[in-house]
C-alpha cells in the first residue's frame, strides 16, 4: 500500500466552539478522529504545520508547506486546508514543480459542528491522491480541479475552474 | 462535467431504525441528503434498484445490477451495497465486461446512526469513479481493489485483495 | 445538593449497532458519556442493574430493580428502562411503596444513533427526580405520569394516562 | 395537560455557521426541530421575542421579556436565552413578581453542532417548569437555582447560586 502523508494546516476542518468564550477558535486537530470514524485503511501519516485560518496565511506559511511537501518521503500528500485562500496555496505548490501528486481539500462547515462535508472531502481527496498523477489539484465538493486553474467564488463558497 | 450514476441496493448504508418495533429496516435511501450535505456538485443521478440486505441478495437481484450498468447511459458508476457480499456483486460485474468504471461502496455504521464511514466512502467512490479506467472496483476504507480479486474478512469486517 | 443515584437496566437508550453482525446489541451503559455531554452538575452515582431488552425482563428482574431501589442510600431515583415494559416495572415499584421519588424513563432511538429523545428525557427524569414528592413516576416526551397509572400505546409509542 | 410558553430570545441554543463567511449568527430558533426531534408530547407554544446574543440584550429588551411573560395566557413559561446575562434577566423577572412560573434555560454549545447540553437543558426546564410553584428559575446543567440567587462563573462557565 502506497503511503500517504497528510499535512495539516488549519481551515474550517479543526475549527471548534470555545464554550466559554462563544466563539470559533482553533486547538487540536480532528484528522486522527475522522479517520478512526471513517475506518480508514489506508496507509496514512498526519503532522500538523500549522492551525490557521486561511486568511491569515502568510507567504512564510505557504514556503513552509511547499518545502514540507518537498522534504517528506511521501510521493502522495493530501493537505486539509482553510477554503478561502486554498487556490493561492494551490498555485504556489504548482509553481514549485514537485513531481508528486498533491490533493488540497478542506470543509464549508467545521467537522466538531458534525461537518458532513469535511468527511465527504476527506474521503475525495485521500482516493485522487492515490491515483492521480504527479501534480497539484484542490479536492471540493466530488469534483477535482487543476491547482493552478481553481478558484473560490466567495459569493456562494463553490469551487470552480478559473477562466 | 461527466455525469456518474448512483445505484443503490440497500445494506448498512440505508438501515434505519424502527422505533415502534425496536429493529433495523429499510424505508428510503438517504444518498440524496448525504450528497446534500457533503454540498456534491456532481453530476450525480440516483436510481434506486431494490432496498435489501446483501446476505438476501438472489442471482436475480445480481442480474438486474449488471443489467441496470449496461442499460444506462453513463459510463461511470457507483454503486451502494451491503458489505456482506459486495465481493460477490462485484464479481458478476467483473464477468459482464461492460466497458464502465463501476465502483461498489458501503458502510459498516447505517448512515442514520451518525456513519462517518458512508460519508467518507461515499466522497471515496465518487471520486474513483471518475478517475478510473474501465473496469469493476470495490472502494471501502480509503481502499480501492479490484471487484475480481476483493473479499471482506468476516471476522474483522475489513475488505483486503482475495488470494 | 441531594444526591441522585441512576439505575440503568438497559432498553433502547443503550442500544449499539453491532457493526461486524449487523444488528442491534448491548454493550456497556452511556449514561456517563450523556452526563458529560450535558455538562450535568447534579451529584450522580449510575450503576447498571442489567442490561437488557425490556420485553425480556423477568420478575425476578424486576424484584432486583425494587429491591436495589429500597437498599440505596439515596431518596431520589431515576431508572433508565426499555419502553416496552416500563409500565410493569413501574407498577410492581409503586405497589412497593418505598417512600421515595423513583422516576422511570427510556427513549425510543438508541443515544448511539443521535438519539435526541434520550438525552431530553434524561434531562427530564433527573429534574421531576428532584422536586416531586415520593412516588414512582414515568418520564417520557417531556410528560410526567403516576407510575401505577400509566401505559405505552404499542401503535403509536406514544406513553398515556391508563384508564 | 396544561400549556406551557417557551419564549425565545437568542442565545448559544440557537447560533449557527454562517459557511460563507466562517462565523457564528443567528437565523431561526431550532426549538421546534429539538422538540420534534425529542418527540415531547407536552402542549408547547414557541414564541421568538428576539434573536440576541445575551451579552448584547438591552434593558428595552429585558422589559419586553417581562411584559410577554405577564401578557401571554399561559402560567408556565420557558424561555431560552444566552448564558452570559441570564442571570439578569432572572433577577428582572423576578422583581416584576408576576405570579407564574418561569424557568430560564440555555446552552453551552449550540444546538446545530450536535449540542447535547442543549437537549438536556431543554428536557429538564420544561419538566421543571411543570411541577415548580410560581417563581422565577434558572435551569442549568441538570441544576435549578432561584432567580433572584444564581450567577454564571465566568471562568468555568458554570451556573451556581450567588452569595
């Protein structure tokens, strides 16, 4: 079984609710969770590179993604990622020409809120990861789509080929 | 977008529970919401074959499966099954040569009663369904085999390539 | 704050899907996962009496469920029972007249499947528990009956004032 | 069976995921679902007064909750507010001495993301809310305190009685 590395990095996926203080807030992730529930039978390693919302991402977040990706052993990789900003991390990794097959995917709702869409996605993205070949691709809604030709559409949060 | 057909048969997927006799039955099929909820924009068409546990499964139930994946026009297919004898589904597919991508999913845990694991497979086999070549495949657990060379072990409930 | 002490006898409320044999089982009670979800602050003691099936309860069951509610230390009591036989229990615990406030209650989905009414009817039986006088009650869908003055509507499922 | 009133006023009950634009708001009340869902038997009129996060309750807003408490026909009363000013709004009601009985309830997770406390909460104000003389309450964590002579921890998030 080809070995898979998931990277994580923040987004909608481990958002939570901080009961004490009633907002959204980030703390562990929830990806070994998930695959437990899903039964998961894949070969599958989980780091987290870092818990932000990807508004928040900076071009250093984005240079310590590409050379994680680089680095690992891994030549199959799945990054759960925050929806807003995903397409700009997308082209990034498409620019740097790493000769591995990336899938970005990342949740509308948050999984701890019972996200459908998360385990739905995280499903998606870990069997295009497997069989796709080397390149960058964002995982939403079923649908795969060239990292370096995607985009969110912020009107109705649907991914979509960009022109 | 090439459009994929979802055929259900019933198994754990759509087990519900009774709450007047205190027992599992089948009343619809919950892939419509399920797609909902994971926000699916596939071109996705659902037809509902029968609704039965795949251990009540007859030669003529099989024979309708493969003749429902001849009959329809498109060429990529998922189909919801019981776990119990999908291998077997998957074998009388693999027989008819029909020249389509079908790939066979399942749950171990009723959708109803909260499946994490119908949700991820379900994003699985949608998702190998459009990448992969013609052919008859099983996608459980992240895992996708061959539906000639796949067989569930009985003990532990995992499905793992047949000798 | 008066103690409470919780009786679990099985039913519904702690009913499991037995994923590798596809049906309904017992496992252990989820009566301390419930609390904890609730954030409960009452001081609880659960032990579980049995687990069983309600339509299985045997008079010598039920003689254990008076005889553990008469030696407990506590004066207020809630009993987690299967639906289908609640009314018999509460009868025989009536007929005991113990000088405590006993309450039965139970739920028609199993927590495990997201049950909801498990946990409003748990809510329920722990407060009538606190404030009604001694006597033995049934709490169900928010309602509160005399325990020797109640029956379940097998048709409907629905609990009502027996003639 | 005597009616009861649930007013609605906002609260962590009722917040939910804005997926567009990754934050908590408030749309309708979830307490028909949750009632429906606990498949409560109990004669319960919902009204919603407003749609506030307690800690942006006004004193024209708590006037209102006091006057729809003493104008509506009904002598029991729930009423679903945020955890943060409940304790206020109590001792408000308090002071109007209106001859009924209130029991104010709320939740520590909302409600659309799987709130089990929510439920419980739920469950147990309406049962208490039947049974209490007329007074003012607060109905938290399985607990029920005096109006007049509770306070939330803020820390801990926890209602106790005030000194």
């Amino acid at each position: 079984m080809t070995p898979i590395r998931v990277f994580v990095t923040g987004g909608t996926f481990d958002k939570e609710y901080d009961e004490i203080h009633g907002r959204l807030f980030f703390k562990d992730t929830h990806l070994h969770e998930m695959l437990r529930l899903a039964r998961c039978r894949l070969s599958v390693d989980v780091s987290t590179l870092m818990m932000v919302d990807s508004l928040d991402m900076t071009d250093a977040d984005r240079a310590r993604i590409v050379e994680s990706c680089r680095a690992c052993a891994e030549t199959r990789i799945v990054i759960t990622h925050g929806t807003d900003t995903m397409s700009e991390t997308a082209r990034a990794l498409a620019g740097a020409r790493l000769g591995k097959s990336i899938v970005l995917t990342g949740a509308m709702i948050p999984y701890a809120f019972g996200s459908s869409d998360g385990l739905f996605n995280l499903g998606s993205a870990l069997s295009f990861a497997q069989v796709l070949p080397p390149g960058v691709y964002v995982a939403m809604n079923g649908r795969v789509f060239a990292g370096s030709r995607v985009r969110k559409d912020r009107t109705t949060g649907v991914f979509e080929e960009a022109p």
